[in-house]
C-alpha cells in the first residue's frame, strides 16, 4: 500500500488492537501510527550503523501533509543509509537545548565554593550570576565566541575594563570545566580580547587628608569601620564583615581565618587601645557573630556612606577628592615605612601580603611578628591621634648607612 491522503484517511487499528504502524510499499521505513486514542503520526524507522532500531515521528497527519512527510522521510532515510544516526542526533540536540547556562552553572559554583575563599567566590557570582544573566536560559554548546565578545564589551562599558576581565576570567573558568566535563567540545572565551586596565592607583592620602577623613567620618557603622581601616591598615572587606569570633578583646588580637584572607593565610592583627576602644563600643548580640552590618549580612553600603561622606568634606572645606577606602593602606604603609622606621617585612605582615612569608622563607620562617606588630600599630595610632589632633607629624626616620 502506498500512503497517500486517501489511504491515510481510511485507516483504522485492528480490533483488539491499540497500537499499529503501517508502512508504505514504496519508501520502506516511512509510516503512519495509530493509536488507540485515535492520533495518526507520521514515523520513519530504520536501523543505525550499530544494528539498533530507530524511530523518529515527524509530525501528526493532520498537521503535516503526506508530500512533505514523504521528502522529509526520504532526506532522513539516505542519512541512514550513509551510515548516520538521525535519530541520535535529535536526541543529542535535546540534551544539548536541556544543558543551559543558567541549569549547569550551580554544580560549577559548588565546586568553586569548596576551592576557593568567599571573598573570591563574591566575584565568581557577581560575574555568572549577574553580569551573565541574559545568558542563562541559553543553551552552553550556543554560546559562541562572538556573544561572549559581545558580551565582554557590554560589561566594560558599563562597568569598566577591570570588571569585564574578571568577567572573563570566570567565564572562562566555568566553559573550562564544562569542557573536561564533555559538555562541550571547546572554551568560546577562548582568543577572545582581554580588556586593558588603566595602570595601578599610586594615590596615597596625606596627613592631611587622613586627619580630615577621619574628623568628618560622621556617626554609626561606616565612621566605626572606617577608623579601624585607618588604624589596621586592612581590607575593607576584613573589617566590614569582622566577626566576634574572631576577635580576643582579653588578647588585644584579631585572628582573621584564611578562608577570609586575600593570601589565603591566617592573619593576626594586634589591636591598639584606640582599636579596642572602638569595637567595645560596638552592640555584641549573642545570636549574631558579625560586628557590623544587620541579620546576617555584613556592613554593605559603601557607595552611599562614601558619597555621604564626601560632601561632609566639601561641606567642611576639606575636600579630598578622587580617593578610595583603600587608597588608606597606601597611607598607612608609606608612613610606617618612611617616618615610624617600621621594618618592612613587619609592614607587610601587617597589610597581610604574602610577601613576608613566601617562597622558601615562608617554608622556614613561621614566626608571627606579634609583638613588632604591635608596637608598630601603636606608632600608628598615636600617629593619627596626633594628626587628628592637629600636632606636628613625626619626622622622617633616617637610618644610618652602611659601611
């Protein structure tokens, strides 16, 4: 019997039966199946080169006609025969539209979570989360070179270039790791152009601008937090998600975990009396760990605080203009180097880099500096008390030169 719309339209199943193909005489493989509920669909069968049998429906009679059914039967039929699998490919191209960004992208960030510190991580999930949203109900083997391209200029115009190639980098990251997955055959951030930074801030407050910083930080969490930047020299992020557990008030020391560290190492910060002073003044709950900040959420409205603080500093004629929280390690470093005769390897372990305890010195050397730190802080309290209160800054200390 050779289908055609008539033939079609009068066949029925068998009695007893609820489901029967029949094929056409004239293109083996090419069928219509009933079923009991009474659809009609066109199918193709045909064996794979591995000797599995396959089926592909194309589409119900009533929608698709017995012309195009045919030639679509045929195309299907010749692939067959050349040795595809058309029907495998169908079934791959349904996992491959199923393995979106968006579904893929937790399994990466669980891994990451485990290898990397959370301020590391904050930036992984900024970049995949956020500035990759638009991306996530894409298929990754559709996620070319030329939209990541796209894409990568997108965030440097909003953003700016150090945030398109963080950016980047997790992107990359994450197509990396599908990749040895075998969830897709290559890395699409691959080759593709790197955004160029500006050169590296060398702005560094001056006594001046410390002093009127500090007199002008206002009320609250942000002038508290600020302070203790001041007066640590650490990250913002080290001092704006502080917690209780981490702090030895008896000790005078903060022991920051390494999961909370840039370097990946534990850091210890001896407090001076005026750090003291000011986390005692703090509100300590006992069903919250975090110094600042509200819930469970660590302090987090930098922007506007700054911008606030800012025009306190116009307002007072102070101005300090095109300066960042962390332009205060700058400050702190410079002057515990030049004028308070720190040594610097007691510097950086202060500032927390990993130059003081790295290469074959950070095998050997496992001293903590304790003490040194502290008196060093110390000289840099008092530095600021005296800034702040308007006396003269310490001289610059001059060591003696070799012979």
């Amino acid at each position: 019997m050779k289908l055609t719309t008539t033939t079609v339209r009068a066949l029925e199943l068998p009695a007893g039966t609820t489901d029967k193909t029949y094929f056409d005489d004239d293109l083996p493989g090419f069928g219509v199946r009933l079923r009991a509920g009474g659809s009609k669909v066109w199918v193709v069968t045909y064996k794979n080169a591995a000797g599995l049998n396959r089926r592909i429906v194309l589409g119900a009679v009533a929608a698709l006609d017995v012309g195009k059914a045919r030639s679509t039967a045929k195309d299907l039929l010749a692939k067959a025969r050349l040795g595809q699998d058309p029907a495998g490919d169908r079934i791959a191209e349904r996992e491959q539209a199923a393995d979106t960004f968006g579904k893929l992208l937790p399994g990466f960030l669980k891994l990451k979570r485990a290898e990397l510190r959370p301020a590391s991580m904050v930036e992984i999930e900024r970049a995949l989360l956020k500035y990759a949203a638009t991306w996530h109900n894409i298929p990754v083997a559709k996620i070319d070179r030329r939209m990541v391209a796209i894409k990568l200029t997108e965030v440097a115009e909003k953003h700016g270039a150090t945030t398109a190639n963080r950016f980047r980098a997790a992107a990359s990251g994450f197509f990396t790791w599908l990749a040895k997955e075998g969830i897709v055959d290559a890395n699409p951030v691959a080759f593709t152009n790197v955004q160029p930074e500006p050169e590296a801030r060398e702005r560094m407050p001056s006594d001046a601008e410390v002093a009127a910083i500090w007199r002008n930080a206002g009320e609250g969490q942000y002038a508290d937090i600020l302070k203790l930047l001041i007066l640590t020299g650490a990250r913002r992020e080290e001092i704006g998600a502080l917690r209780w557990s981490e702090i030895d008030l008896d000790a005078s020391m903060i022991i920051l975990p390494k999961e909370r560290t840039k370097n990946g190492r534990e850091k210890r910060l001896p407090m001076s009396s005026a750090v003291a002073d000011i986390l005692r003044a703090q509100e300590r709950r006992a069903d919250r760990d975090l110094v600042f900040g509200y819930g469970e959420q660590a302090f987090s409205g930098w922007s506007k605080a700054k911008r606030e603080l800012d025009a306190r500093l116009v307002a007072a004629g102070a101005p300090v203009t095109e300066w960042r929280v962390h332009d205060l390690r700058r400050s702190v470093s410079t002057t515990m180097h030049g004028r308070l005769g720190v040594a610097p390897h007691i510097v950086e372990a202060i500032l927390g880099h990993v130059g003081h305890k790295a290469g074959i010195g950070g095998v050997y050397n496992k001293a903590e500096y304790d003490e040194p730190m502290r008196i060093a802080l110390d000289k840099w309290a008092d530095h600021i008390a005296g800034l702040v209160a308007g006396r003269k800054p310490a001289a610059v200390v001059r060591f003696p030169k070799r012979t």
